[in-house]
C-alpha cells in the first residue's frame, strides 16, 4: 500500500531526478509531491486548426522553432540599448512571427537560449499580421524537450513525439498546470508522477471535521487533491485552493488558539498598583495632555496588570503616536506594585534615547534612592554592550536588589550576570529585530512566576497579519498622533529622468538649515558595500513571491555610504555646514556624543544609516534626504520619515533614487509619496515582500512560515479559520474527537514556526 508517508521514489523511482527533487526541493515522500502544489495554470483550450486563420483569432497550436534572431535596437523613450529577439514557429499551416522585447541583454540572451531552431512546444496567443505576415502576439509557452521550459524552465523527456505531446495536452482539459521545479526535472514526467500518486494512494486523511467543512461549504480531501492538480477550469481550481488554504488557516488559528488557554492558565503575580504614588506624581508632572487613545489603552494595561494570569499584548501605532509614554506608564504601575519593569531595544542609539527621553520626562522621579530624588521616585538604569565591566556593577547591583525599578537596555539585559528581584513586566521595543531565544532569555528571567509582556511596534500591522502572527497577543493600536505633530511633504526626486535635480535636493537643506532647523541624510551603506549591523537591501519578488534576480551584466552602481557622503557633502553642496556622521559600527560613546549634540542643535545636517530608523526624537529636524531610496522596504522608508516634523515644524522627506518608472522600486517609492497612514503602506509592504519577513522566517532558517497562505489576500479565509478554531477548541480543548487535527496541531508545535509562534 502507498501512502502519504511512503518515500517518494515509490512513485518516481529511484533516479537521478528523484536525487534533485529530493535535495532541492525537499520531496521526501508521496505526501510532499501531492502538497506541491501547481503555481499557476495555463489555459489551453482546444488545439486550433491553423489552415484558415482570422486577426484577432485566440489561438493554442503546437509548433516548431524554425529560426530564432536577436536584434539590438536603441529605446527612443530611453534612449538606452534594448533587445528584440524574433523567433518564426512552424506548424500545420502558416508560419507564424513571434517578437519578443527586452530592456537587458541576459533577458534577450534567456529567450534566445530558450527557443532554438528545432524546439517545439505548445503556443497560445492571439493571431495578428503584420507586413503581410501572420504574428502570435504576447505567446505563452509550454515548451516540449531536452532545450525547452514549460514556464519554470524544464521541458519534457527527450523522444516523446509529436503525436504524444498532444495527446498529453488534451489530456489535461483545458487548463495546464505549471509547477515549480528545480534544473534537471521535466514538467511532464513531473506531472505523470503526480498522477500516478493520485491513482495509488489509498488513504488520505481528512484534518477539517466534516461539520465545519459542511458550514462553510468546503470540499472534501481527495476532491481537493484532485482539483489542485487536475482542474478542469478556474472555478475548480479556487475551490482546491480555498480547501487547503483553509486547512493551513485552522492548524495555525489552533495553534494560537491553544498558546493563549495556556497562558490564561499560567499564573502571574498581580500588579494592582498599590497606592498608585509614583504613577500619581508622574502623571501629575506631565507638561501635556494624555490623547483618548493613550488613555483608553493605558486603563486596558492596568486592566491586564491586576490579574492573576500574565499579560500578553501587542502595541502598535504610527511613528510618534506616542507608544512609549504608554509603555512608561505601564512599567510605573508595576513599579508602585513592588516588582521591577525592563524595556528591551533593538540597538543602542535607540536604547539610549529611550534613557534620556524617560529620565527627562520622569524627572526627580528617576532619581530615587538618591541626593535630590523624589521620596516616591525609583531608579532608572541603562545597560548597554559598550559598558565596560565597572560601569555595569552598580547598576546591575541595584537592580538586583530592587533599589532600582527600572532598567532600559539592549541585548546586555539577556546576559546571565543580570538578575532582577523581581522582573513583574518586560516591554519589548520593535519586537520583529529581537529573534526568538532573545525574547524568551528575558521572561525567563523572572523568579517563579512569567512576567506580564508588552511587545511594540511602529511598523503598523494589517489585521490579518496579527490574527496570523501575533494570535495568541491581545492588540491595541494607537492611531491618534499627539498634538504638535506636523504634516510631512514626500516627494521621489528620480535622478534617471531628471540627474540635475541632485542640486536642488542640497539646495533645500540649505535653505532649512538657513532658517534654523536640522537635516538628516540617510545612506544605505557605511562605507563601500558595507550595510549597517542587520540591514539587508529590499527584495523585489516576482508574481510567483521569489526574487527578482538582479542584472548581473550591469557593473553594479556604487550605493551612498556615510562615511563617503559626510566628507564628499562637507566638501561640496553643504561646505560650510556642520556636519557629523552616525553608524553603528561607531564606538558607543562616540554614536551618545553624536546624537546628543544634534539634539542639542550644535550638528546641521546628521548622515546616518537607518540606525536613527527607530526612537530618535529631534524637534528642530525638518528634512531628510534619503539616498538610494530604493534600496529601503516600505515601512523602513515610513519609519525612518517619521524623524522629521516632530516639533511642529512642517517636515519634507526626498526620496532620491534612480530607478526605472516601471519597476517594483519605483511603486515602492510612489506608494510611500502618496500616503503617510501606515497601515495603507503596512498593505503595500506585505504585498511585495510577502510573509517571509512577517512570520519572522530569517529567525527559523526559512523563506516563509506560510506555504498556500497569504495573510492579505486571504483575509476571509484566516477569519473563518479564527472562528472555528475558537469553536473546535471551546468544545474540546485536547482536540481528542479530531486526533489527525490534533496530530497536525501538534507538529506544528514543534515545528520552528511554533517555536516562533509560542514565543513572540
């Protein structure tokens, strides 16, 4: 008998293909080749009788490559070189003309090794004359043989003829499946393979119970199976879709689902506030008014502090929205409590800002235990990796002992040395820069008891994704801006189309800097090709969600880098300004000395890398130059925009690039100009890079935590699958009436991305 778990060279044999399915795209059993799913369908159709052919007529025809030429032309639009390759397709009747363009040479140089003379294949698109010859305008190909590509780039076995090539097409209705494949493996023999599977196996287990895939009207496995891979039309392929989709919906929700019972049942110790002193007088000092937002998600922390079980919570808002105050806030309450508060920042620029920018507003209240502190005050202490080992003594001594409640702090917070008297809440800033163990090394620092958790973002998150990803959090969303904020002005100054628009951009600085405000010049690289610590270049994926491979004929185009930039502006557009630099790669002392004389206004123009992204907070910085924009992902750009217009001062952010108008770069770009409402962006975002950097895949090893899942184009579905895992688990919390629904809960799990999902 064969079955899901059976290896997969039961049905493939054990050949050289079967060895590079294997190692290259991980099909170890019959089940992974059924779950390898097509990744898009082509329409054929009936093969079209090509004797008498009509302009305009849609046609599906199997042919011949006769001839294939390139021919190298220069674009009156661009004025650039570009490519034309003309290829004639020999069939039953007339010959038919096929053109195809391209912008570079390797492009061209594809296509051209693509179809041969000699190569055959089956062609659709639409007939057309051009100088009295027949054309195929815009053809798709499934391409047969050793030389050809069937849309991912295989072809069939060598020796098949003619005659079996369309019967193999016919054979398939009127749609054909093109799956992803790997160099060496020929669609065709992939496709038998999978039917083949099909025909063979038995037993296929049914995870969704029959009562919630009757409700929703959802097919049942072997109709889903053999829909995915054998549709006959586009309907029956959504409804294959829709059944798997939904089953990787409901094992995530489940899993969730289960993580938040769990913590319900964990025991934590209540942080009431006891007299509520040192909240009392901070609140009291506050030169401003709280926003209704900050208020109503301050009274649902204070909420989730008193009971007995841990709090575990998610807060988002827009750059500015105050996140931070709230957090503190959170953090006095425990303190008034008798337990401890630690805030964890993803670097020390950010760290450091959050120090000065708490003890500030805190004031004598940070101080306590010391000469001049307010009696209800407490200490705040800063702990860094630049801290030398004597400089970290007291502070990790007072903390120790509880005389100090507070502590804000990079990664040096997870080091065994720290300990706390007693850790009652750990807010985590810009959690998606903090990777698994890093997250869970800090709540394990609590003695007995789990720690109530905080976790903020300023990225904004669609509200899908934080069903999908952050499922077992409560959210809150800030999207109030506090009084003062001005708007902010984006505008793409495209060098490709306009190179002299480089001296306006410095022209601007100079003028704000004239009126005595500050810039900021943000470069994507250090020096060189250097990118700053845990940076990594925006990638653009195709419609299938895999990268777009770079030009690599082009001799690359040397990227803005800080250092470079400081010494080429201070000695060209911007002489006479003061300017400094900022990277992470600077001593620590030295990145504090930085930002506290820019923020003392005694530095003009700050060129810095995306190391300012997060928590830095100059009122008087009124413009931002962004170099090489393209190179930044949507919500880094909205991030780091969000440094300017902070002190009431409108704010202009020019993003400089030079990139071509069509490419995904420039939407990006445009996309980020048209709007500052983050969560529109937060959509843009995912839309193009997809969930690998969402689920946190770069932390498990993987590209994507989701494998037919896709948070913003699946919203229905992860609702449904919310509601029913809600059911399912209401009515039997162990699962143990749906054990292979439970088996695969499971897995999950244990699985990395559970590990991810448990400790967010």
């Amino acid at each position: 008998m064969i079955g899901l778990e059976s290896p997969v060279t039961t049905v493939l044999g054990d050949s050289k293909k079967t060895g590079k399915l294997t190692a290259n795209l991980h099909l170890h059993t019959v089940g992974d080749l059924l779950r390898h799913f097509p990744r898009r369908y082509l329409e054929t159709g009936r093969l079209t009788d090509v004797d008498d052919l009509e302009v305009g007529q849609m046609l599906t025809v199997i042919g011949e490559i006769e001839s294939s030429t390139e021919h190298p032309y220069t674009d009156r639009r661009t004025g650039r070189a570009a490519y034309r390759l003309e290829s004639v397709l020999r069939t039953g009747g007339p010959r038919l003309r096929m053109t195809f363009f391209a912008k570079k040479h390797h492009v061209s140089q594809w296509r051209l090794r693509q179809l041969p003379a000699g190569q055959r294949g089956l062609f659709l698109g639409k007939a057309e004359t051009f100088n009295g010859q027949w054309k195929l305008t815009n053809p798709r190909m499934v391409l047969f043989g050793p030389g050809g590509a069937d849309g991912s780039g295989q072809g069939s076995p060598a020796g098949i003829g003619e005659a079996d090539d369309i019967a193999a097409v016919e054979a398939i209705a009127d749609l054909y499946p093109i799956y992803p494949l790997t160099k060496g493996v020929e669609s065709w023999d992939f496709q038998r393979a999978i039917t083949f599977a099909r025909s063979v196996v038995d037993d296929l287990p049914e995870l969704i119970p029959e009562a919630v895939r009757r409700e929703l009207g959802l097919l049942d496995i072997v109709r889903a199976y053999d829909l995915i891979h054998a549709p006959d039309d586009r309907a029956q392929v959504h409804d294959a879709q829709r059944y798997f989709r939904f089953e990787e919906a409901l094992v995530t929700q489940l899993v969730l689902g289960r993580r938040r019972r769990a913590v319900r049942d964990l025991g934590a110790v209540a942080r009431d506030g006891g007299d509520g002193a040192l909240l009392r007088a901070f609140d009291e000092r506050l030169p401003f008014t709280l926003t209704d937002g900050q208020r109503s998600i301050g009274d649902d922390l204070e909420a989730d502090l008193a009971r007995p079980h841990p709090m575990n919570r998610l807060l988002q808002g827009e750059v500015g929205s105050g996140k931070t105050l709230v957090a503190l806030r959170a953090m006095l309450r425990v303190v008034d409590s008798g337990g401890q508060a630690a805030l964890l920042a993803p670097t020390e620029v950010l760290a450091q800002q959050h120090h000065r920018a708490i003890s500030a507003l805190m004031g004598d209240l940070a101080a306590g235990g010391m000469l001049g502190g307010a009696p209800e005050g407490t200490g705040v202490e800063l702990l860094t990796g630049s801290l030398t080992k004597a400089q970290r003594t007291a502070p990790m001594s007072r903390l120790a002992s509880g005389e100090s409640g507070i502590v804000i702090g990079t990664h040096a917070l997870l080091e065994d040395k720290v300990q706390f008297a007693d850790l009652g809440l750990v807010v985590v800033d810009e959690q998606h820069r903090f990777g698994v163990e890093q997250r869970a090394a800090l709540t394990a620092k609590a003695a007995g008891t789990p720690p109530h958790v905080l976790v903020m973002t300023a990225t904004p998150i669609p509200r899908t994704v934080a069903m999908t990803v952050f499922g077992d959090l409560e959210t809150s969303t800030l999207t109030e801006l506090p009084s003062g904020r001005a708007p902010i002005q984006t505008s793409v100054v495209n060098l490709l189309d306009h190179p002299g628009w480089m001296t306006r951009v410095w022209e601007r600085v100079r003028e704000e800097v004239d009126k005595g405000h500050q810039a900021y010049v943000v470069c994507p690289r250090i020096s060189g090709d250097e990118l700053e610590q845990g940076e990594r270049d925006q990638v653009d994926l195709d419609e299938d969600g895999d990268p777009i491979p770079p030009a690599v004929e082009e001799a690359p185009r040397p990227l803005a880098a800080v250092e470079d930039g400081v010494v080429a502006l201070a000695q060209g557009p911007l002489s006479g300004l003061r300017l400094a630099a900022l990277h992470g790669r600077m001593p620590a002392d030295e990145k504090d000395a930085t930002m506290r004389a820019f923020a003392a206004g005694d530095i003009d123009v700050l060129v810095s890398t995306t190391v300012i992204e997060v928590g830095v907070d100059v009122a008087n910085a009124t413009i931002m130059v962004l170099l090489d924009a393209d190179r930044f992902g949507v919500s880094q750009l909205h991030q780091l925009r969000g440094r300017v217009g902070r002190g009431g001062f409108p704010g202009l952010c020019l993003l400089v690039s030079a990139v071509d108008a069509e490419s995904p770069a420039r939407e990006r770009l445009d996309a980020v100009a048209s709007t500052t409402d983050g969560f529109t962006l937060s959509r843009v975002d995912l839309e193009q890079r997809r969930e690998g950097d969402v689920l946190g895949s770069s932390q498990a090893g993987r590209r994507s935590g989701l494998r037919h899942l896709r948070v913003l184009r699946d919203e229905t579905t992860i609702v449904e699958a919310r509601a029913a895992a809600e059911s399912l688990l209401a009515a039997d919390p162990a699962l143990a009436g749906t054990p292979l629904l439970a088996q695969a809960v499971d897995t999950l799990e244990a699985d990395t991305r559970g590990d991810f999902i448990e400790k967010s």
